[in-house]
C-alpha cells in the first residue's frame, strides 16, 4: 500500500472561493473582450463586467488571485487586465 502521509493534501482552498462569485452563472463573455473589440463596446462591456465584481462577495480573493496569477486577460476583481498591470508595476 502507498504511503501517502507526505503527500500536501487538497488544494481546494486555493480555489473555493469562486463557488461563491457574483459572475459563476454569466458566463465569461462579459468579462473577456472578443477579438478586435475596441473603444466604446470594450469600455462599455467592463464598466458592466466591473458592476457585478462590484458587490461580489470574493471580489479581494478574485483580485488576489489574477495579481498573483498575472492574468494576462480579463476583468478579475473589479480590474480590468491594463488596471492590473498598472498595480503590477506601481
């Protein structure tokens, strides 16, 4: 029989929170851009992608999570990719 004692354990921990995010059930076509979206339709489509992260009950694990990550795409935490770069690199 295989000694597991030394194994880590569940990793659950790191990602249970987004059982319980505001955005589970809407799809990610409000939080990632398709491809070629630009100027008001982009900026339109975040603002709305930021309402929900705004009363999102993991929002701070969201944002902790895409900051640590680099998400490289995305609204994630009320911040959109160009806003998490700036916190990045502040």
């Amino acid at each position: 029989m295989s000694d597991v004692s030394r194994l880590p354990g569940a990793f659950e921990h790191h990602w249970s929170w987004q059982l319980h995010a505001a955005c589970r059930t809407l799809g990610s076509g409000m939080f990632f851009h398709p491809t070629g979206e630009r100027g008001p339709e982009r900026e339109d489509r975040e603002e709305a992608a930021k309402r929900v992260c705004a009363d999102c009950p993991v929002r701070r694990e969201c944002l902790t999570y895409a900051l640590r990550a680099r998400e490289p795409y995305g609204v994630w935490g009320g911040l959109s990719a160009r806003e998490r770069r700036a916190v990045l690199t502040a």
